[in-house]
C-alpha cells in the first residue's frame, strides 16, 4: 500500500467528514437551542438534492441549483417548524422522535409523488470537474477538493455567527436558558424558526453537494441521517465543535477502515473471504468507535449537558 | 378506570373473534393478518415496557425483533439441512421446534439486550435515543455483510416449525399460539407494573433523584426492565420470521424500529392494550390505504401527525379515556 | 397513480355498471386491495380454456420502484396488445420488502386464489417467495431475478425464469473482457449474495489475472475511496455489479477522477430509466445484456414503439423482460388448461412465442438459453441509451442446470 494512496485515503475521509459535519451541525444546533430531536433532517438533505438536481437541469448552471437547493431546504425547514415542530418544543423527545418520523414518511413519497421513482441528474460542474496534482504526486478530485474547502468555510462561518453575532449570542443564550431569553424580550419564536431554517439550509447545502457525484434519489437522507447521529452522539450534542471532530473522525474511521481491515485479514485468510469479512466488520467500525467514546465519555467529546 | 377496564377486555376479544370468523368463512388471509396483529402488538408490548414503564426511548429495538428472527432462522436453517450448528466445544443441533427456538430467541435477545444496554444506559434523554438507533443499524450492517446466513437475500425457512400438540400450519391454530404468547405478555406486562420493581422503575421515570435518595440506583432498574423488554421484543421476532417463514436484514432495519414505536404511539404509551390497538390499526391502514394510493405512507404520516399533536392519548385514549398510566 | 392506471379503474367503472348486479361486492373488494383487472370477460368468453388468474407481486413504492413500474408496463402492455379476455391479473405493491412479498403471496395463493404468479424483481424476495408458492402447486414466472439456489438445487417444476440465471450477464462481461484482450481486472461489487455470485460469475469466464477485488458496503453511496485503489493499482480494465443508486454514484465519481480505464459490467447499471441520472459520465460504456432496443427482429420493433407510445418513454430492459414473460404465459394459456399441470407445463417449457430477443429457449433447469450481447452507451439526440455492438455469448445457459434434478 503506497503512501500516495493513503495520503489520498485521508483527504477522501477529510472529505466525507466534512459533509457528514453539514448534517450535523443543523442537527446538533437545533437540539442546541430548541432541544429537538429532528429525524427529518436527512428529507431536509434530500430536498435540497432534488431542488438542485430540477433547477440545475431547468436552467443549466450549477450554482442556481445550489441556492436553489439552498432557498428549497430552509423554507422547507421553516414551514415544517411553523406548522408542525413549534408544537412539540415542549413535549417529550418521544412525541418529537414520532412526529418527525411521520414527516419523513411525507416528504419521501411526497418527493416521489412529484418527481416520480426514477434517480433524478445533477452533473458536477465543468469548472470543478476533472483532478489536480497536489503535492507529493496525489492525484485528487477537484470537485472533493471543492467540498473540504466548502465545509471548511462553512464551518468557519457557524463559528463566527455563533460566537461573534447578535443573532450567535442569543442562539448561545437560548441554548442555556429559555426562558430568561425569552424573558429578556427576545422574540423567541422567530428565533427558533430562523435557527431551525439555518439549519435546514446546511443540510439542504450538503444534499446539493453530495448530490452531484452521486445518485439524487428518494431515501438518500436517512443513511446520511444516522451516520450524522452518530457524529454528534461522539462530538457531544449541541456543540458546533464537538458535531466538526466527530464528523472528520467518523469520515476517516470509515474510509480507512475500509481500506485496512480486508488487507489486514488477508495475512491469515484467504483473499476473498477477507474481503467479505473485512468489509463486514468495515462497516460497523463507526458503531464501535462510538462505543468505545460512551464508555470513556458518556456525554459525547465536547458534551456540556447530559 | 373501569372504561380502561371494559376497553381492554373488548381489544382483546376481538382479535380472536375476526380470527374464527375468517376461519368459518374460508378466508385464511384474514386470519394471517391477525396473527400478524398480535405478533406485531407482541414486538409492541415489549418495546412499551422499556419506553412507557421505563421512560426509555429505544430506536434500536429493531435489533432484538432481527435477533429473534435469526433465531428462528438459524436454528431451523440447521434443522433443514441437517447440518449442525456447533461441533465444538459441544455438539449443538439445528431445530424445527418453536419451544427450542423460543428459548434460543429470548436468551439471545436478552444478552444483547444486556450489552446495548449497559452502554446505552449511562446516557439518557437524546443520546439514549441516538445510541439505540445507531445499535440497531450496526446488527443491520452486519447482517448484510455477513454471509453465512444468507446476508441480504436472507434465508427461507420451507416449512413452519412445530409445536408440540398443535398443527401450526392451520392458521388458526398458528394465531392461536401467537395469541397465547401475547396474552403472557401482557399479563406479565401488568404483573411488572403492580409489582415493587415496576413501582420503583415508575418513580425511577418520574424522578431519578428520588429514588436513589430511598437508596435505588435507577440504572439497574432500567437495565433490568430493557432486558426484559428486549427479550419480549426477540420472541415477538421469531414468531414474526416463523409467520412468514422467513428472516432477512431488513427485518433489522431502523424503519422497523419505527414501526414498532408507532404501533405503541398510535395505542396510546404506557396503556396495557396500546400496542395491540396500534399494530390493529396500523395493519387497517395498510390495507385500506395502500389499495387508495400507491403512495399510501404520505397518508399514514398525516394520520400519524395528527394523533401525536391532537390526540396525544393515541388510540386507547380516545376509547378508553385519560388516566390509565399511573395504573399500568 | 399513472395514466394506466387509472384508464384501468375509469374502464373498470363502466364494467361495474355491465355487471352491476352479480359482482358489486366482488369488485368492490378488489379496488380495495388494490387489484387491477385486466380484461375482465368482456364480451363473450367463447374459449373452452379456463380463465387464468395472475398475481403480479412487484415493487411499485419506495427505492427500486422503477423497476416494478417497467415490468408491470411491459406486462400489461402484452396482456392488453393480445386482446385475450381469459386472463386477469391482480398487482400487489411489495414495497420491496421480503415479508411483505410474502404475506401477499400469502393472500394471492389463499384469498385471491390465483393461478400464476409473477412480477419479482428482487432476488432476496424471490427467494422468499417461490419456494413455497411452487410446492403449493402454484406457477411462477419470474420476469427478472434469477437466484442461483433456484437454478440449481432448489430447480422447480413449475418455476421458470423468463429473465436470465444471475450470472449470465456477469459471465458475459467476463467473456467480452476476455475478448478484447483485457489482462488484468479491477472487480467489484457490494457485500451481499448477488454481488459475490457476481464476481463469482466474472471469474468464471474471464481469462485474464485480477488486480483486486473488492467488496463495497451495499447502498454505499461514495466510492472515493475504492477509486483510489483503481489507481493505484495496475489494472488495465474495471468490472463493476452496482446496481440502482450505487452505480449512478460509482459511475459520475469515476468519470470524473481522470482514471482511463475500459469499463465492463452488467446491463442494469445502464438500463434506460437509470442513464439519464448517470448522463455523460456512462457514454462509451460497454454493458452486457440480453436485450436492447434496437435488436433487430419484429417483435422488438413492435414492442419499443408501442410501449414508447403508451407510455411516453423508451423502454428498459426490465420492461423487455415484462413483456416476454406475459407474451410467454399467453402462449402457453393458447395450448393448455392451467388446471391440467403437466399440460400446462409443457406448454411453458415450449417457450413457443415471440420474444423481444429473438430466439429463446428453456434449458433442463426452466432458465433461459439465449443470446447474450455487447451494448455501448450513446447518446441519441438528448436522450441517452444503448446501442446493440454484437453478441458476446451463444445460446449461453447456466452452470447450476448440472445440479437441477428436473
């Protein structure tokens, strides 16, 4: 195994990481400040996907799909957070588990009432197509390259807006106390619809994004959904850090997991039961990762609340 | 109370009801689908344990119905082709005999009850919720990868396995042990509840605080009732895989710890008969929705949003009026 | 709800009305259960056949929809093109989970009393399916999956696969691989039964070494990772099985990571309703298949346009596979009663109708002995699809036929 290739193994994990922390941030944010448990998130991932693959192949251009798939997901996230999410801040994380379950049974047929069962088209575009050289004789994607550095700005900027803005400090206010924000004359509501749409946006960002080099179809959210579950179950729900570590240590456990584990039971099998059982235990190394953080740290990395 | 009481009895006369009636009628499908209600309301039964008694929001119950699946699968997979299961350290046979299965189904559940939960538990609130349902995809995953029981394509089972003294190819004598398993379920469900441990697990739920000032450590409580929850969720997959006499992944799937948390959801939590009116619920819907509309889901997500904004008792509180909880 | 559909349920009303008075209650049922009733005795019913009831189990929710949508059309399409009046169909959303295909085979087989059943796309369901329907005395026709169990050991009188055996497009991609003189593959293929007896089937024929082989998690979406291993490896030519979502993603990732390597696999990655997802990433791949649209014979020139026509859209391979199956079990309905099994099993087995693929025959194990060909992926106008480049297998079988005791 070349160094070549694990160094490019290593950006590839950097790289789903960084998608997986899109996910997660909306997730961890809107637990953060509303203690919402949100399952819809990934029909959130899903909506931008398809708002980007209709507009991007109605107009041609790429970037109109992206904020198209920007503009689609945050006033999906709104109108679900008006009509449906406002009602159960208060209830128990059971209602809030069922009814965002019942949301995903409607967005996903909905989405195939509308844009049928066949895989939908969303084409990287031509700027960012093709591989660079980087350093070191590593050929890599241009367009991967794009999205490290996408979620590197996002990431940036979630820091910034939290930790430098009017609308960051009473996102932190209202993640440590309701009640006094709201006493403090803070329009809470509105609050709540613009944090939930933020966060909508970001996985509607990370749908678009993904989307275009793989297949834009119905269901593509929940697989994303529960690997982001288990980035901010390490990271420690409600915290932007926590949801950027877990998410690039979930990216590169899984990457190189696959890439190690079958080379390494082929020292003492043979090669293609290697393979099946290399992968087969590849694929439930994040689960153990996650395990093993519990065990040391039963509220996640950076977990504040238990 | 006595409206819970009289609620009660009714749900669950009617089930055997429609059974011998479909079977006067010659309309063995009929029959298949209240077998189907009670193993599913059986599944639920267990997951109420855990989620009303305990408070324990557990998306990953999905894992104990597959386990208890595989159980089955496993055992008379063995028994089909006459292979045995283990050679060492001790010789141990397939089987096509449901107590066998059953046996194998609970204890194997409850182990993995035992682990999931003995992680799982030193959170609480959303992680707990999180943690299960990331449980739950890892026996997913790995029963795909994993070929020897057939992974994905999963693994058919020809004929239903036996129980001593009764003909379980009959659907009706099929629903009538599937029944029977569900009536002690729901006995020991109420047992549980009267019971000091369950007194103690329900204040454990209300106040975790205060039961460990009377010297309780809630942990082992909990423990203790997500074992046996999961253990009734296992027996409830075996009977399921033994239904349709077959066991595949998906049996493991997240979706299917939905389902079971809607069958409980749409009953109403923490009611004795909850998950008996839900999963009888639910099987109606699929029925009649899915013969409306292809895409009859949108229709059960309406449904279902509704009852949990505006009918937060679910089903057996709209029959049975509020306040049964405190009693279960 | 299609267009077809509802033609159906509008036709159905009027029918109702003709027939008021003797099966309002039945009819009433059927829409319930969301049966659909192909031809239900219009006119007079003068044949001396018996009516031959089919129960269609296919995917028509969910993921994977697609593929039930074409082999329930191309069906139909048969089933309404024959004007026969003997046959009624009853289609079931499986929603593609195995024990929901079960309980419906279930109802079929108890309530509806069916007399044939077909419609299964998926190998996993099929094989929780046939088993018993067929030791229950029930036909099956499977229009697409073709589990090696099946073909072998678990061979069946009354199963008969009207698609292929799993392997053989595999096989064939080994062969072509082998012919154009390919010396060293790169394989791959998710981690679950079909995608082992996949890489299985490649090796079977392919003459060349292997640079590696892999298995990826099955709904794996980003194959970043394994493309780097192409590259970094010294292979010469790409064998992939990713079938639905995952080739689409495979595909556009690999196009676009500068590896210019020749690309092999199966046809269901570059059927006609997945291409236009894949789009300028699958031009020039060249995909083994049973079937294309252009092939050239009547049957298949009648077909791609009355379908086109119906439907609005070119038909896929699994719509092919709909059609034949239909077109199959009508031409044996013409020579047998499906009450007299051992006729009506003959009259199966003679495979005596027109396919789409021309010639086509059943081998001792009920699976297909045909040709198999090379298409290539180009662009026709907007639309993308495949152009027939020859044939890459003869009158190709099956191995497992060796271990079918029929």
């Amino acid at each position: 195994m070349s160094p070549v290739l694990i160094a490019e193994q290593v950006l590839n994990g950097v790289q789903s990481g960084v998608v997986l922390f899109l996910m997660a941030a909306g997730l961890t944010l809107v637990f953060g400040v509303m203690g919402l448990i949100n399952l819809a998130h990934g029909s959130l991932f899903m909506v931008g996907a398809f708002a980007a693959a209709g507009v991007a192949s109605a107009t041609g251009s790429f970037l109109l799909g992206l904020v198209a798939a920007l503009a689609a997901a945050a006033a999906a996230g709104a109108l679900v957070e008006v009509l449906v999410l406002r009602r159960l801040y208060a209830r128990e994380h059971l209602d809030q588990v069922l009814a965002t379950f019942a949301l995903i049974l409607i967005f996903s047929e909905g989405v195939r009432w509308v844009f049928g069962s066949f895989p939908l088209f969303l084409d990287i575009p031509t700027a960012l197509s093709g591989t660079v050289s980087l350093p070191g004789g590593i050929l890599y994607s241009r367009y991967r390259l794009a999205l490290i550095a996408t979620g590197l700005v996002v990431a940036l900027g979630l820091y910034l807006l939290i930790a430098h803005t009017r609308i960051g400090m009473q996102v932190r206010a209202g993640a440590s106390d309701r009640e006094m924000i709201a006493a403090l004359g803070v329009d809470i509501g509105r609050l709540y619809t613009v944090v939930f749409a933020l966060g909508a946006a970001l996985a509607g960002l990370a749908g678009a994004l993904v989307g275009a080099i793989q297949s834009v179809q119905v269901g593509m959210g929940e697989p994303v959904l529960i690997l982001a579950f288990v980035v901010i179950v390490i990271g420690g729900i409600g915290s932007i850090k926590g949801a950027f570590i877990g998410a690039l240590l979930v990216g590169l456990t899984d990457t190189l997991g696959r890439l190690f584990l079958p080379p390494l039971f082929a020292l003492f099998m043979d090669s293609s039961a290697a393979a099946t059982v290399g992968s087969s235990l590849a694929s439930m190394s994040i689960y153990v990762l996650m395990a093993i953080v519990l065990v040391l740290k039963p509220s996640g990395l950076f977990g504040a609340r238990t | 109370m006595k409206r819970a009481w009289v609620a009660n009895v009714a749900l669950i006369c009617m089930l055997p009801v429609v059974a011998i009636w479909a079977s006067m009628a010659d309309e063995p499908f009929i029959i298949t689908l209240a077998t189907k209600v009670a193993i599913l309301a059986l599944a639920g039964v267990g997951l109420n344990m855990a989620l009303g008694q305990g408070g324990l929001v557990s998306l990953g119950h999905a894992a104990f119905f597959g386990i208890g699946g595989y159980a089955m699968g496993i055992l008379a997979s063995h028994a089909q082709s006459y292979t045995p299961l283990l050679e060492w350290p001790m010789l141990i046979e397939g089987s096509n005999s449901m107590p066998v299965i059953w046996l194998l189904a609970l204890v194997s559940s409850g182990l993995a009850a035992l682990v999931i939960g003995a992680l799982s538990l030193r959170t609480n609130g959303v992680y707990f919720i999180m943690i299960t349902l990331a449980f739950g995809q890892m026996f997913y995953y790995f029963s795909i990868s994993w070929p020897a029981y057939g992974g994905e394509d999963g693994l058919a089972i020809y004929m239903r396995n036996g129980f001593p003294g009764l003909n379980t190819l009959v659907p009706l004598h099929f629903f009538g042990l599937a029944f029977a398993v569900l009536l002690v379920a729901l006995a020991l469900a109420t047992l549980i509840g009267r019971s000091p441990f369950g007194l103690a697990l329900n204040a454990a739920r209300q106040s975790s605080e205060r039961v460990e000032t009377a010297g309780i450590r809630p942990y082992r409580l909990q423990l203790t009732v997500f074992v046996l929850s999961g253990m009734v969720t296992g027996l409830a997959g075996a009977l399921f895989a033994d239904l349709n006499r077959f066991v595949s992944p998906s049996m493991f799937s997240w979706q299917t710890s939905g389902e079971i948390m809607v069958f409980v959801i749409l009953g109403g939590v923490a009611r004795l008969c909850g998950p008996l009116a839900g999963a009888a619920l639910f099987i109606l819907l699929e029925q009649l929705l899915g013969g409306i509309s292809d895409y009859w889901h949108i229709f059960l997500g309406a449904l279902l949003l509704l009852i949990i904004l505006f009918a937060r008792g679910g089903v057996m509180g709209l029959i049975a009026g509020p306040g049964e909880r405190a009693h279960v | 709800m299609s267009m077809f559909l509802e033609e159906l349920v509008v036709w159905r009303e009027t029918t109702k009305e003709e027939y008021a008075v003797t099966d309002r209650i039945n009819i009433g049922r059927a829409a319930r259960c969301s049966t659909i009733a192909a031809a239900l005795f219009v006119g007079l019913a003068s044949s001396a056949m018996a009516d031959v009831k089919v129960g269609m189990i296919t995917t028509l929710s969910g993921g994977g929809a697609s593929l039930g949508i074409d082999v329930r059309d191309g069906f139909m399409l048969a089933v309404e093109q024959s004007g026969n009046t003997d046959i009624e169909v009853v289609i079931e959303d499986d929603q593609r989970k195995p024990e929901m295909a079960v309980q419906i085979a279930d109802k079929m087989i108890q309530s509806e009393k069916v007399d044939v059943l077909t419609g299964i796309i998926w190998s996993n369901l099929a094989m929780a399916v046939v088993p018993s329907a067929t030791a229950q005395g029930k036909f099956y026709l499977s229009p697409n999956a073709g589990p090696s169990a099946l073909a072998g050991k678990g061979c069946h009188a009354n199963y008969f696969n009207v698609a292929w055996q799993n392997d053989a497009l595999h096989e064939a991609a080994g062969a072509h691989a082998t012919a154009e003189g390919y010396q060293n593959s790169f394989i791959l293929a998710p981690n679950y039964p079909a995608g082992q007896d996949a890489l299985t089937g490649y090796k079977r024929t392919f003459e060349g070494e292997l640079s590696g082989e892999l298995f990826t998690k099955l709904g794996q979406t980003d194959y970043a990772a394994e493309i780097a291993q192409i590259r970094a490896s010294d292979a010469d030519s790409v064998f992939f099985f990713l079938p639905g979502g995952m080739g689409i993603s495979f595909l556009k990732q690999f196009a676009d990571n500068g590896i210019d390597l020749p690309v092999v696999g199966p046809a269901f990655s570059f059927d006609q309703g997945i291409l236009q997802a894949v789009g300028d990433a699958a031009l020039g791949v060249r995909n083994t298949s049973q079937w294309g649209k252009d092939l050239d014979n009547e049957t298949n020139a009648a077909f791609v346009a009355s379908f086109e026509e119906k439907y609005g859209r070119l038909p896929s391979l699994y719509a092919s596979q709909g059609f034949d199956t239909a077109n199959l079990l009508l031409s044996a309905m013409a020579s047998a009663d499906v009450s007299d099994q051992e006729a009506f099993r003959a009259a199966l087995k003679a495979a005596d109708f027109d396919s789409t693929r021309g010639d086509f025959a059943f081998g001792s194990n009920n699976h297909p002995v045909q040709d198999i060909y090379v298409r290539e992926v180009i662009k026709e106008g907007d639309v993308y699809t495949n152009r027939t480049l020859g044939v890459t297998l003869t009158d190709h079988g099956d191995v497992h036929a060796a271990d079918c005791a029929l």
